[in-house]
C-alpha cells in the first residue's frame, strides 16, 4: 500500500494530502521535522557516550533504570515527538499551529541542552533546570497542539512522563552527589 493512501486512510480531512504541491510540503516538513530531531538525538548520544565514564561513578537511587534502557526509550520517544508535530504542522495555518510549532521547537532545544549539561560539563544542577523547563515547554506544547490536533498531543504523553520520571531520576542525582 502507498505512503499516501496509507496516511490519507488515517487523516482524510487533511488537505495537505490530498493536493499533490501540498503534499509534497508535507513531507519536506516531515523531513525537516525528523532532521531537527535526529540532530538532537545525535547531539545527546554522542555526549551520553562521552559521559559515561563519569556516570558510572555517580551515586544513583535504586530507581535508576539499567543502561540498555534509554536507547529504544529515546528511539520510541523522538519518533513520536516528530509525527506530532508533523501532524500540527499538517492542519491549517494559523495562530495556535504557529504557537503549537514554536512550543515544539522550544522544547527540542531544551532537549538538546540536557545531554551537554549533565554527561558534558557534569552539571547536575543546571541539567535539573534545563528538564524542568522541558517539562513546562513540552506540557505547554501538548496543551496547544491539543487544541490544533489531539492525536498529536496524545502522541506527547509518554514523552511527557519520560520527562518526569528523568527529572526525578536527575533530583536524586543532585541529592545523592552533592
């Protein structure tokens, strides 16, 4: 079955998908969407990578996931955080769409910023500032794409409690390695 049918199934009110200039908009969107993603994802794997030395010796609290964990958790996640604001950006122009998009951006930079923070310069402090207005960026996102799609912000919420179990998991970091 072809991408578009496929996806013309799942939204046929979406007029991006039904005019072919449009379409392919579309899909450069996605493409710039999962760029700007995939950087981010990069950006804190190879830093993660870099850390991990640093890591190993921290005091963690019992809740600390294995290793193996963040990798398929963060593929799940990324993936997710792309089609929503894919699909934001696929609904008609206006001011909740370009909030909802900005609310997106916003919280993939705070995304970006974690990883150097915490693996790079080993500041579990700011990395606690930094997740903190990454939750409040994402919830805010969510609570605006609602209003422009709800599929899309439903996709959101295993990020948002990704988001919130991961700055439990930085606080007792900070508590536990003063």
């Amino acid at each position: 079955m072809e991408v578009v049918t496929m996806l013309e199934q799942h939204n046929p009110n979406n007029p991006a998908l039904r005019n072919p200039s449009l379409r392919k908009e579309s899909f450069v969107a996605l493409g710039t969407i999962g760029a700007l993603t995939a950087g981010t994802a990069l950006l804190g794997g190879s830093v993660s990578n870099s850390g991990q030395l640093w890591y190993k010796r921290l005091r963690k609290p019992g809740f600390t996931p294995p290793p193996w964990v963040f990798g398929p958790a963060w593929t799940v996640l990324y993936g997710l955080m792309s089609i929503s604001a894919w699909r934001v950006w696929n609904r008609p122009a206006g001011p909740r769409r370009s909030w909802a998009l900005a609310l997106w951006g916003l919280q993939l930079g705070f995304n970006a910023l974690w990883s150097p923070l915490f693996f790079g310069k080993h500041r579990q402090r700011e990395a606690l500032a930094d997740i903190a207005a990454l939750g409040v960026s994402l919830a805010a996102y969510t609570a605006v794409a609602r209003k422009v799609d709800t599929g899309a912000a439903w996709m959101m919420v295993p990020y948002l409690a990704w988001v919130g179990f991961a700055s439990a998991l930085n606080e007792e970091i900070v508590r536990l390695n003063p």
